[in-house]
C-alpha cells in the first residue's frame, strides 16, 4: 500500500468511517498529501451533512438546538390603542419564528398603578422574559430589579423613563429616542410657521413616551428665535376623547397658526378636525406622530403636512428577539440598546405607505412578501 500522509489519517479517522470504508479511502490514488486529505475531508463532511441536514438540533427552529416554548409578557400603557397594533403584530411574527408566546397586558388608560400590578404578575408567574414600556421614572425601579434579581430579563420599549434617567435598570431599550424626535418636530413647526399660537396635543402629559417629546418641542421652537407661542394640552388616552378634545379647541381658538401632536391618536384626529373646518385654506400648519392608516390618508389629501414615524412593528419585533437570544445564550447575547429611528413622512413619500396595506404599519393582517423597486433614498 502506498505511503499514507499522517494528515490523510487523521482526517479520515474524523469521519468515523468503517473498517472496509476506511480502507478504500486510504488506498485511493493520490491521497499521499495534506491538501488532499483536506478535499476528501471536505467532500465527505459534504456528503455527511447533507445526508444528516435536518436531524441536527431536532425540533429546534433553523439551525438552534431545541428549547422550551417561553414565554415572554409585554406590559404597556394604552393596550387598546391602535397606535400598537404593528408592534403586537411584530411579537406575533417574531413569536411564529422562534417557537415562543407572548402575552399583552398592563393598563387601558395610561394607570401605572395597574401596570405595576400586571408587571408583578409576570413576575409571580415566572414569565422567562418583560418588555415593559417605562413610563414613569420612579415607579417602575423597584419592580424591575426584583424581576432581575429573579433571574427574569427585563428590555424597556416604546418609552424609557426620563431624559438622562431610564427610570429602570433594564437591561436596554427598543425604541425611538423621544427627545430628540420631539426636537426635530419642534424645528419642523418653527420651519412651517413664521409666528403666531400653535398647540400641541398630549394624550397623557407626564407620561414619559410622549412627554419629552412635547420638552423636545418646546426646547426647539424656543431656540428657533421665532415668536411661536406653543402651548401643549391634554386630548386623553382614547380616540373618541381625543376627537372632541381637539374639535373644542379648534372652534375655541379661531387665530390658531399650528395644530400638532406627539401621539399616535392625537395626530389622527388633528388630520380630521383640519379637514372638518378647512384650516389648511386658512394657513394651518399640522402634523405629528405615527402611522395611522387615517394620518396617512390626511397627509395624502393635504390635511397633515407631516407625520413621524418610529416603526412600532419592531417596538414587538425585536424585545422578543433579544429576550429569546438571552435565554438561548444563558445570559450571553445581552440585549442591546436600539434606536428604532425617526423619518418624516409628506406629501412626497407617502404613497408606498398607502398603495400597500401591510403589518408593519398595522393597516393589514395578511402575512405577505413585499418586493422594493428602484433606488433607496438616502442623503
């Protein structure tokens, strides 16, 4: 028999192969050098693989090892406004891809009292991860730390405390930096009006996914130098509310320069009393947050100049990615601070929003493939 290289050996002996096998192999012509072990190794570890592909980390999903069906609990502050449809669907979707479960809870109306309450729930129920939307900067501490002291892992969402404060020692946020998108809305405003009484609706003042940014707001139009004077009310937690909140002080302000808004209903509704008094003929600058399927509509017809959008779809999408990658690492792969972004969408790029009826924006519940076309905007 032919000298065999040690190299040639040593690979084949990895394969495991059988004793009549294994002999063929070493006899074959030319396997006398490292490179060719090296072929015939990958060629048979080629061939083992896709013989065996599939039957590697059984039950598993893709190529991970099989693991429990966690579950993972979402606390939030208005559970029944549309705003979150897109970020449910977003669990949803990660939930199908990953072989876990989420449950949606916490408060209707904005009443931390009650998610405290839902939050301790998870806690007592052992749930294997919390996203919780931190809308308070002192009263979700505690809590927090006792899931963590726990061994539960803990992201915030949507909001994240105070400025400068996180309110929590969550292990990282998912969501769009609120301050700063107030900023820019309150440089937009100051880029549309000249002067005169603007208003900005809050569904929830004091509660902090919405309240930095009203601060943000204010901290931009005041460093705009120009004489806007822009005052924040409270239009509530609930569409209805909110309609005739807005509608009452659209009659009761008939010099109003500005209309706008820092939450998802707000906006809708800014849209509809505009168009119901005609204020964009009178010179009514409008606009706010979020990708209600009647905003995007009111930004079509003129009514909104502009909305802001933060994604909401990944606000579900990726607390249940980084807290199913916690668990599968033991701890490892850590969650990871994500800004979920800001972009203005106008007259000019809401088209594709509205030609496609879709998840992400909540507006569809059908599962489908979207294909882009042409370039991709950028700077």
């Amino acid at each position: 028999m032919t000298q065999v290289h040690p190299k040639v050996e040593e690979a084949v002996d990895t394969l495991g192969l059988e004793g009549a096998t294994r002999r063929r192999l070493l006899s074959g012509a030319g396997m006398v050098s490292a490179a060719a072990a090296a072929s015939a190794l990958l060629a048979a570890c080629s061939s083992s693989n896709k013989k065996d592909s599939g039957s590697v980390a059984k039950g598993g999903v893709g190529p991970f090892p099989s693991t429990p069906k966690w579950k993972f609990v979402f606390v939030n502050h208005v559970t029944t406004n549309s705003f979150f449809t897109p970020t449910q669907y977003g669990a949803q979707d990660a939930c199908a891809l990953l072989n876990c479960e989420f449950q949606w809870t916490g408060s209707q109306d904005s009443v931390v009292p009650q998610m405290i309450n839902a939050l301790n729930s998870a806690i007592s129920a052992k749930a294997d991860g919390i996203a919780v939307a931190v809308v308070d900067k002192t009263a979700f501490r505690a809590p927090v730390d006792k899931a963590l002291d726990a061994g539960i892992p803990v992201v915030s969402y949507n909001a994240d405390g105070a400025k400068g404060d996180p309110g929590s020692n969550r292990l990282a946020y998912i969501g769009q930096d609120l301050y700063t998108s107030g900023y820019q809305l309150g440089q937009r405003i100051a880029s549309l009006m000249q002067g005169g009484d603007a208003v900005g609706f809050i569904a929830t003042p004091g509660s902090l996914n919405i309240q930095p940014r009203i601060d943000g707001a204010k901290d931009a139009i005041k460093a705009s130098g120009k004489p806007i004077n822009f005052t924040s009310v409270a239009s509530g937690a609930e569409l209805p509310k909110e309609l005739s909140t807005i509608d009452a002080y659209a009659q009761g302000h008939k010099n109003l320069k500005g209309m706008f808004a820092v939450d998802a209903g707000s906006t809708e509704n800014v849209g509809k009393v505009v168009a119901k008094y005609g204020l964009k003929k009178k010179g009514v600058a409008a606009g706010g947050f979020d990708l209600n399927p009647a905003t995007l509509s009111a930004i079509s017809a003129g009514n909104l100049d502009f909305t802001i959008d933060q994604q909401p779809y990944l606000q579900g999408f990726l607390p249940v990615l980084y807290l199913w990658l916690y668990k599968l690492s033991g701890g490892l792969a850590a969650p990871s601070e994500t800004n979920t972004g800001l972009l203005f969408v106008t007259k000019d790029n809401v088209q594709p929003y509205l030609a496609t009826k879709t998840r992400f924006e909540g507006s569809s519940t059908k599962q489908q493939l979207l294909n882009h076309s042409g370039s991709i905007a950028h700077k």
